[in-house]
C-alpha cells in the first residue's frame, strides 16, 4: 500500500488503478477529492441536502463495488459525476411516482381519469411472498451478525439507526472520510455475504 502522503499527490488514474488493485487508501483519497463536488452536485438536481448526501453516499457504494468495471476511458470524476446523476434521478422517479399513486387525497373525477388504465397491485395477502420476505430478513440478519465488528457498529448506526454521517463518525471517534470508507466495505462484506444465497428470485433481485 502506497505511502499516505504519495497517495495525495498521485493523480487520480494512479489512484483508480491502486483502487482496482484493492488498495483502499487510494479509494478514500478519490473520495476526499471529489465527494464535495458531488455533494453540490446533487443538490443542485434534488434540491435538498439530507437527499444529497444519501444519494452520494449511494452513488460512492456504487463507485466503490463498481471500480473493477472502470476502464478510464474517461476521468475518474466524470464517471462519478455519472453515478451521481443517475441517483438522483432515480430517486426523482421513485418520489414522482408514490406522488402519483397517494390514493389518500380527495376523489373527484380528475383522480378517476388520472388512475384509469392503472391496474394497482393487488393488495390481498401473498402467503408465498411473505414467507420470501421473512426468510430474506432471516438470512440478512444472520450475514449482519457474522460481520466483523468494526463494520457490523456503521452499517448499524448509518444503515438500521439512519443516523446522519456526521453523528456516526462521532459515535465510532473516527474523522467522516474513514467512516464513509468503513461503511462502503461494511455494505461490500454484506453484499458478499448475501450472494452466497441467490437461491432466490429475491436474493437475486437484492444482492445481484
């Protein structure tokens, strides 16, 4: 592993070659390059910051699990800068659409127009989905516990507690880079783990 204070003058090529390798100091230092960037990039498209750095962290997950598929073609932070985008426009689409179907407003024929054609889904109970739902939470929770404790405690506060990133790097006495970087391996060892049970068209769908 490179020196830490090489790492900071390296350019980022180097330092996704290094992340590619496995080296995860390479990895932190792209992500303190350019995590700033991103941040103000998301909320210029979601227009709220707690959204933001959800989604940032999301998109620097992605990054993290995806680096392998990185052929720099392109730089580093205009991949990213990608990542991001589409976050966010996903998480537009997703709270356009529970918009679209809050059934809770006043009915009137404007509404009857809007829903027609809109076949719902079926709200009856599924006594097969329910059984794959609770095996899925059986199983995560047994991977969970099986994680080593250092990235069981953030993948706890960040991901079950939703505690802001901030509060979590407090909690754990580390600066905010090393927890962002403890929590992407914390969710690589968690996807790792799930995989080994892709019997399911769930697990599949979850952990693909």
């Amino acid at each position: 592993m490179a020196d830490a204070t090489l790492i900071r003058i390296e350019p980022d090529d180097q330092l996704v070659t290094r992340s590619q390798g496995g080296d995860q100091a390479a990895f932190e230092e792209l992500v303190r390059r350019h995590e700033n960037t991103c941040i103000k990039l998301a909320v210029s498209i979601l227009r709220d910051a707690a959204e933001a750095e959800d989604e940032v962290q999301n998109s620097l997950w992605k990054a993290y699990s995806r680096i392998h598929q990185f052929q720099q073609d392109s730089k580093f932070s205009t991949w990213l800068s990608r990542i991001v985008v589409n976050q966010c426009l996903m998480r537009l689409r997703k709270a356009k659409r529970a918009r679209l179907l809050h059934l809770d407003e006043p009915w009137n024929s404007e509404s009857a127009s809007t829903l027609n054609g809109l076949e719902l889904p079926d709200q009856d109970p599924n006594p097969e989905h329910d059984l794959a739902g609770r095996e899925i939470k059986e199983v995560l929770h047994k991977e969970v516990s099986r994680i080593p404790p250092a990235l069981r405690k953030v993948l706890e506060l960040r991901d079950v507690q939703e505690l802001p990133m901030p509060e979590v790097a407090s909690r754990l006495g580390i600066s905010a880079p090393a927890a962002k970087s403890r929590l992407l391996r914390a969710r690589q060892e968690l996807r790792n783990r799930m995989r080994k049970h892709k019997g399911s068209e769930g697990f599949l769908a979850l952990f693909a």
